[in-house]
C-alpha cells in the first residue's frame, strides 16, 4: 500500500502535467497557461506557458481578499538594533505598494532590473516585492559584498537602478554600505541612472546630487502602484551564484514555476499551514532568503520571520532559542553551521532551558553536509524531528527531504531522505552509466527540472548549456557526488571536486568528515586532498573543538586518525590533521575548502568575496606551517 509521499513522487514522474497543474489552481491567475510543460524547445523547458500572473498578487493581494489582511505577515526581529517591527499582511502590501510607485516615478517597469544591495531589513523584502508588483527584474546582492563582486553583477544585470541602504551590522560592527556601492559604480561598465537609498539611524549615508534619492523622501512623493500582469515564463529574479574566479552566473527564477511549487511546498515539504509562524535564518541576499524569507511563506499565507543577527554573539548561543519562543515558532530552517556554532558555545544546550519551545514541531537543515553529531545534538536537545534536506541556488527548492506535510520517512542519518516530488534523481559514472545501488557517482536529474528551478542564466543560454547539462546528456548536473541505497535514500557526500583520488582509491572527504565530527571534542571539521608526488592527493584534516576541552590538542588528533583507520580503513590514508581555532567560511556558512587547499598545495589563490573573515586564512596558513605545508616541490 502506498504512502501520500509515494503516491505523489510516482504521480510527479510519470504525468508531471497533471502533478503541477493541481497546485497551480490554488494561485491566482490572469490568464490560464496554455500548456502545464512546453518542451518545444529542449533542452530550454518552460512551466505553465501562456499564463500570466503576478507573484506580489500571489504573495499579499491575494491572502488579503481572501479574509487575510489583519494577519501577521512579516515578522522583523534585530536583535544587534534592539528593534522588532511587525507587519501585517494589509500593512506589508501598502508598503510595497507604495515603494512600486517610487520605482515607476524613476521610469522603471516591466522587465526592467533593479539590483536590491541592502542589509537584514525589512525594507529589502518591500523592495524586492514592489520589483515582482510592476514586473521588474530584482537582483539581490548580499549587503556589503566587494565592490568589485558588485561591479560585475552590475555589468551583467544592467539595471536600471540600485536600492540600498547606508549601513549593515554585524554583530557590533557598522558596515558602512555607500562606499562600496559607489566604488562598485565607478568599476562597472553600466551606470545605473538612479541609486536609492535608506539611511538608517546610525550611519549617515552621504548622497550624490542627481543620482541618489532618499527612501523616505521619495516614499512621501509616491502613489501606490496595482499589480502587473506579467507572464508565467517572464523572470521574477536574477540570483547570481557565488565565485571566486570569472564571471557570476546570473541564475534565473521565473514567475509561475517558481510561485507554484514553493507555495506548494510549504505545506508538503514544511508542514505548514496559512497561519503558521515560519522562520527561515538565512539571508535575503542568498537563495534560502529568496525562497523561504520572503516568497515561500508569504505565497502560503504564513507569518515570516526576517532577523537581523547571528546564531551566536546576539547576544549569545541562545539567541535562536529566544526568536523561537518569542515569535512562536512553528518551523526552522537554517544551516547545519548554525546549530555546530551554538553547540561549540553552549555544548549542553544549558542556555535552551530559558526558554518555552513547545511551538516548535520541526527543524530543517541544508546548505551544506549536515554531519551526525550536529543532527544528533538537536534532536537531543529539541526532541523533535530534525529534518536534513538538500538543494541549491540552482534549483530553488528541496531536492530531496523528507516531505513532512505528505507521509514523514523514518530519518537516516547522513541522508536527505529520499527525492522530493518532481526530481528524478539518478546516480552515474563519469560516463553516465548508472552504478550499482549503494556505489557512490555524480548525483544527476533526469529532465525537465520540476517547476520553480532555473529556465536557463540570464542572457547566457550558452553557459546554461555547458555548465549544467553537457556531462551528462538528457540530465542536470547537480555537481554533487552520493549514492542511493536500498530503500530509495539518498546520500550526498561531497562536491564531485570534493572526491579524491588516494593511489588510486576515489574517495569521499564527506565521508571522513563523518567520522572526525563523531569525536566528542570536535565542534566542526573539515577534510580535504592536497597534492602528494606518490599518492596524488592525501586527505588533511581540521578540527575545531567544542568550548571548554582543555585536553592535549596531539591526542585528539591521534584519536581522530585512528578512527578514521578504523571506520573507513587504511585505503583512506588519513594520517594527518590539526587543530584552528576557526574554519575560514562564506557569510552563509559554508567552508571555503577550494581557498584551503589552494593554500595547502602551494597555488595562488584570491580572497573570495564571499568570505565571512579574511583573518581566517592566516589562521589556516599557520596551521598548514606546523604541520609541513606546503610540501616544498622538487
């Protein structure tokens, strides 16, 4: 007998038309799509083509004509200001409404670009819904990236104008944002013609005299905008991914797709109903802000939380802890380097008993390799389901989780339970042949993509084309490498770069990972393969340990190797780690293991932009020294 989740999963493979158009009746529509799937022009597939619609409509109007309007819809929480402003759904959509006019008053409509540079506030999430209000193209940048990481985002969007604001914070730190955007216009190519700006109380921006608009100047001028009808198949959004060398790709979100299958997966995926308080802890400059920040719950008719702060320093471990019981949290969802972040301050979740989290029903993780020990811990300190999902900037949404609001799985740890609805997720070798069950190989998917991921990259069909379907013909390269075992789970062990290759033996870093962090002392590790003359590459480990161990930092190394020996075996050839105080990471969390190893084998390497704190790789550098890196070369 089949399950919800089996009976929809098969559904979704085998008549994906009939899957999608389901949830597509629950939206509001203009015009109807003419056809669910237009595979008229392969490999470029489109989702409800001839539809028009309007995601802001979806997002505000539509919760409030139908009895909405006086509830909660954005919940603003900083806790480095002091600051909690709360919106309802009538309030939010005035708001919006009103900064479309500021827009349409600079000249810009329907298919126009406006790049959004703009800290936790909530007036990034007004500017990104006014952009979807009048058919405009928004592109969010992480607040105070490099202006040269700026400068090539504005050579390729080509916006119109910029909206942001004069300052971010970081703990306690003011990050003035005016000179970065300004040297970023002066690097780029394209001018924008106007820049508007917030001034936030502790940072006074200075403003250029024909360029730069005030916020509040202009939202006193303007007249608040009605929704434009726009087409399904029209961009909503340009996300560009993370790089540290050439150019961004522009990744591209389309209106109906993406508006039908996250609204659709707040309830599948999420368990949670128009009403519910969710509470994504991302930023709105990376994908989990765009699709769980600001159109996911809203398009549910949930209440979102936008919070400006940090798992830990804001002001300590129990920060997260005090949102939760606050806002009455029903769902979670941040980064497994959050939780690792607050299990190294408070090891024993002492600072949790402060708090009522009874509200609480489930915690999802992803954004990177969510290990044992981390999943562990919340599940012992929450005892409620904690759930690990996997996806990307690409895709949009969950690839594979454990999909709560249809059949809850049993959860194996390491995997992200099993593909969600719609991915026809496949396992291959370099040759896109399929290996056997439970071999690891290139995670790939079977096209179309489902609704909601990326049509293609901005102006860059070409590159679409070569970077994500070339390898492996008639799939989508997720650049993931795993392995899906007996029961239909999927593991996703590392990045396809992350696997190395030891005298011949391809083996997994995620793996060891594994194992490193089932050591009670460590708080996060990670593994990666440097250059070796014999070996060709040699796994090298880092730890970082839990507040409080004052052991021998050598013992804990030997430990660690040795259980490395003896859960995967001599052929891993791990005989060499060390202890860092800190993991050099991107500001979403994630490890820069590509910068590490660029080190560690001796190469040149550029700082990312993305980084979180440069000092970090000074860190890594000493470290690499104490233990004989790099390897002098012959």
């Amino acid at each position: 007998m089949t399950n919800a989740y089996e009976s929809a999963f098969e559904r979704s493979i085998n008549d994906p038309e009939g899957f999608w158009a389901e949830p597509a009746q629950n939206c509001h529509w203009y015009k109807k799509w003419d056809r669910v799937l237009d595979d008229s022009n392969k490999p470029f597939y489109r989702w409800f083509a001839g539809g028009q619609v309007n995601t802001c409509y979806n997002a505000l109007d539509y919760h409030i004509e139908n009895g909405r309007g006086n509830q909660p819809a954005l919940i603003y929480d900083s806790p480095v200001t002091g600051a909690v402003r709360k919106y309802t759904y009538a309030g939010l959509r005035d708001e919006v409404a009103l900064f479309a006019g500021v827009l349409t008053n600079q000249g810009i409509g329907r298919g126009d670009r406006v790049i959004i540079y703009m800290p936790m506030i909530p007036e990034a999430a007004i500017a990104m819904l006014a952009c979807a209000r009048i058919g405009a193209v928004h592109s969010v940048v992480f607040g105070g990236f490099a202006a040269n990481e700026l400068a090539t985002r504005i050579n390729d969007a080509k916006p119109r104008a910029i909206v942001s604001a004069s300052c971010g914070i970081e703990i306690k730190r003011i990050i003035p944002y005016k000179p970065l955007l300004d040297e970023a216009i002066r690097l780029a190519e394209f001018k924008p013609e106007k820049c508007i700006i917030y001034q936030r109380p502790m940072e006074k921006a200075p403003m250029i005299t024909g360029r730069d608009i005030d916020w509040n100047t202009a939202m006193a001028a303007a007249v608040p905008q009605d929704c434009v009808p726009v087409a399904a198949t029209d961009p909503l959004y340009i996300l560009y991914t993370s790089g540290t060398t050439g150019d961004p790709k522009g990744v591209i979100r389309d209106n109906g797709g993406h508006m039908v299958s996250l609204k659709w997966s707040m309830k599948a995926i999420y368990n949670v109903d128009p009403g519910d308080v969710f509470w994504a802890a991302s930023d709105v400059g990376w994908v989990v802000g765009h699709s769980y920040i600001v159109y996911g719950p809203l398009l549910g008719g949930c209440t979102t939380v936008l919070f400006e702060g940090k798992p830990v320093g804001t002001p300590d471990a129990g920060g997260f802890w005090r949102v939760i019981s606050e806002h009455k949290i029903k769902c979670m969802f941040t980064a497994p380097t959050a939780f690792r972040a607050i299990k190294r301050e408070d090891p024993n979740a002492f600072l949790m008993k402060n708090y009522d989290l009874s509200c609480l029903k489930t915690l999802f993780l992803a954004g990177e390799r969510l290990d044992p020990d981390t999943l562990q811990w919340a599940e012992k300190c929450l005892k409620i389901p904690v759930i690990d999902h996997w996806w990307q900037t690409e895709t949009g949404w969950a690839i594979c989780a454990n999909c709560m609001g249809l059949h809850p799985l049993p959860v194996k740890t390491g995997s992200p339970t099993k593909p969600a609805p719609g991915w026809d997720i496949r396992v291959v070798d370099a040759d896109c042949n399929p290996v056997e069950t439970g071999q690891t190989g290139a995670l790939v998917v079977r096209l179309p993509l489902p609704p909601g991921t990326l049509p293609s990259l901005w102006n860059n069909d070409e590159r679409y084309v070569s970077s994500y379907l070339s390898e492996f013909p008639g799939y989508f390269k997720t650049a993931d490498a795993g392995y899906i075992d007996q029961d239909g789970y999927v593991y996703v062990m590392s990045r396809t770069d992350d696997i190395i290759n030891v005298a011949g033996h391809r083996l997994s870093t995620g793996a060891m990972e594994e194992v490193l962090a089932d050591h009670p002392d460590v708080a996060e590790c990670a593994v990666l393969g440097v250059e070796d003359s014999l070996k060709g590459q040699e796994p090298i480990g880092f730890l970082v340990l839990k507040a409080g161990v004052n052991r021998d930092p050598e013992e804990i190394v030997r430990e660690v190797i040795q259980m490395v020996r003896d859960r995967i075996g001599p052929v891993a050839a791990f005989k060499t780690a060390t202890v860092v105080q800190r993991l050099p990471k991107t500001r979403s969390g994630k490890i820069l293991r590509g910068t590490i190893q660029k080190i560690a084998d001796n190469k040149e390497y550029k700082i990312p932009a993305t980084i979180d704190d440069p000092s970090t790789l000074h860190e890594i550098e000493e470290a690499l020294n104490r233990i004989g890196f790099p390897k002098k070369r012959a």
